[in-house]
C-alpha cells in the first residue's frame, strides 16, 4: 500500500503494486494499456503499440486489484545508457504517483544493469512529471501524430 500527500495535506492511499508482468493475461493487458493511451487516441492500428525491442525489454506494470493501470519499458541503447519508454497510466487512475513509482522503478533496474544515464522522449504535457525526477531536457523532438510535441530529456543515475 502506498500512500503519497495531496496538495492539500490530505494522505490518499492506493493498493497499487509495481512489478514485472507475470503472466500471459497481463503481458497482454500490458500491451492493451499500451496502445489505448498511446496510440489509440489518434487512430492509430492495434501493433502500432509494439517494437522490435520490446522482446528483450524491462517491462513493468502498476497493478490494482488484478487490473493493470499503468506501465512502462525500459532498455538499454549502450552498456551506460538506458532508455525508458511507453510510459502510461489508466486516466482514471493518473496523478496518484503511479508513473512516478514506475519511473523510479524503470530507473532502478536500469542503474543495476549498469546505466549511469537515462534517456526518454517525453510528450508536453509529461515533461514536468519527469522535471520533478530531476530529467532535463536536452533537445526537442518530433510532432508525433501531427499534434504531440515532444522533448528529449536526460538523467544522470548516482
């Protein structure tokens, strides 16, 4: 059980756990969470969701009673530079600390696969979400869609 403070002092708490897929059933549900927050919103095909890493992989997923909520990949580019990717938590479920507690989790497995920089490409309207986690971004990126700017951004891991 996590608990985090609301801006207005108010302790919340959430029963959500973090962990890597366990079974066929929420690698799938991994993939579906995917795809409806990433990609379908712009008409984008199921598979779209997908890439050719995503066999080798760090997948992690934000459980809460059995339901996948949130998720996230990480990989590494090099043998100091991990990359994380397709961030993305259910909308009824955002802005409870769960991409923060997978990001951080990402993170640490990067760090013990020997990453001493992460790399991510964030959309706008995430980048304070990584700010907050000491990212920075570095260069701009591309209008994925034809709408969703996006910006390199970059950590040092201690």
């Amino acid at each position: 059980m996590l608990s985090i403070m609301e801006k207005f002092g108010k302790e919340m708490k959430f029963s959500f756990e973090i962990r890597e897929p366990e079974t066929k059933a929420e690698l799938e549900q991994y993939y579906q969470l995917r795809w409806k927050i990433l990609r379908k919103p712009w008409n984008q095909p199921k598979g779209s969701e997908r890439d050719e890493l995503d066999n080798s992989a760090m997948k992690i997923i934000a459980v809460e009673n059995g339901k996948v909520v949130g998720c996230g990949r990480g990989h590494l580019n090099s043998k100091e530079q991990g990359q994380i990717r397709y961030m993305a938590v259910d909308k009824s479920f955002q802005r409870q600390g769960i991409g923060t507690e997978l990001l951080k989790t990402l993170e640490i497995k990067l760090k013990n696969n020997g990453a001493k920089k992460i790399i991510l490409k964030a959309r706008e309207k995430a980048v304070s979400l990584y700010e907050k986690q000491g990212y920075e971004i570095y260069k701009e990126g591309e209008i994925l869609f034809g709408e969703i700017k996006h910006f390199w951004m970059r950590k040092r891991i201690k």
